[in-house]
C-alpha cells in the first residue's frame, strides 16, 4: 500500500547524505560477514548460538533501519509561503480518498510555513488516525481533524478513536510501527517537519480513549 518512506512524495538523498549512508554500510556490511563466520565455525553452547541468532537479526534490522534515518534527516525545507492549513487538510483527505475523517470548525488560521511539508505532515497524521480507528473495530465515531490557536501558535489537532497507548511519547519512534512492511516513519517524519517550522508534535490519550496528534505552529 505505502512505498519505503510511507508517502509518495518522498525525495532522493542529498550527495552528502547518501555518501555518509554509503560509509555506514561498509562496517555493517564487514560485521554481517564476520558473523556468518563465527556461526560457520560453530558454537556449541546454546545461549551463545541464540546470541549470535540474536545479534544477526538486530544487525539486518540496522541495516534497515539506516535509510529510513537518513530518509528524515533529508527531509529539509523549500521555500516558505502563507499556506491555508484548512485547505491542506481537505486536499489530503481528498488524496487519501476517504470520507471517514471530519474536517471540523469554520476559521482557521494561516500559517508559514512549506506548503509540501505541511501536507505530508497532514497526511501521515489523517492516515495514522484512521488506521487506528478501523483497527479498532466498528461503531467507532469518525476521526476529527480542527484547528487551535493560542499564544502566537496554531496546533492541527487530529482526534482519532482507537485503541490508544499507554505511554503516547514511544510512538514518535523509528521502527515503532508493528504493520508487516511499514517501516514506522510517520509519527517521526511529522516531528521532524515540526521542527522544521519551530513547531512541536505532541500526542496525548484523551479520557475518553483514542490518541489526540497535535502538531503546534508558529502563526503566521
């Protein structure tokens, strides 16, 4: 369903980065060889066979786990405009080519900021709300998605009524996500875009169950 970064919209490391990616591999690549010939070698003992099982599978998810890193470390601004943050949330809903999320309250602010970045940001946030709610079983309200604002900043608050977490900060991790082939980038892209534009991303499980995604703003 999703490409490797999770948005078609993903874009190709910069030359340094992909150099530094480059470098990486070569000591990671050099331990998986050295691995397969300890365990040629043989080890009789048993907790240090599973250790060495152990250690092969934490290094192939390294090995993973690398480009999805440099992937959001790329991620880097273009030209910033006043962008119509209502307007970016209804594109990507449209987008995403679904009616079950409810673009809630009549005026909202505009903010500065990069327009693609914004939408990429809104459309991890709907997605992951949306996943969350389903997974959850029927019966539950649709996901909302509104618009605060406050002391200079605006927060894109995104309401959803799944299952929730017990501890919501593990979430905005890399490989966070249990999904077969999702590489878990969302939540860590959009924080990532965040501070981009000297923003935050925060969630919180609202006493009536669900997650509560707010990706706060500078105003414009």
């Amino acid at each position: 369903m999703a490409p490797p970064l999770e948005d078609a919209r993903r874009r190709d490391l910069p030359a340094d980065l992909e150099r530094l990616l480059h470098d990486l591999r070569g000591p990671l690549n050099s331990a998986v060889m050295h691995l397969e010939v300890v365990k040629r070698a043989g080890v009789s003992d048993p907790l240090a066979k599973q250790s060495l099982e152990t250690i092969g599978q934490e290094l192939v998810r390294l090995a993973r786990m690398l480009p999805a890193a440099f992937s959001v470390a790329a991620l880097d601004r273009n030209e910033m405009a006043m962008v119509d943050l209502r307007s970016v949330v209804e594109q990507e809903v449209r987008r995403l080519g679904t009616a079950g999320v409810s673009v809630v309250g009549s005026e909202w602010p505009r903010v500065r900021g990069d327009a693609e970045l914004l939408s990429v940001a809104a459309s991890h946030l709907i997605r992951n709300a949306l996943e969350a709610t389903e997974d959850a079983g029927p019966g539950r309200p649709s996901p909302t998605v509104g618009a605060e604002t406050g002391d200079e900043r605006v927060a894109l608050v995104v309401r959803d009524w799944g299952v929730g977490i017990r501890n919501p900060r593990v979430a905005i991790r890399l490989a966070a996500s249990k999904k077969p082939g999702r590489a878990g980038l969302g939540l860590v892209t959009v924080e990532r875009i965040a501070r981009l534009h000297g923003g935050t991303l925060a969630l919180s499980t609202p006493p009536d169950g669900g997650i509560e995604a707010r990706l706060t703003l500078p105003v414009a």
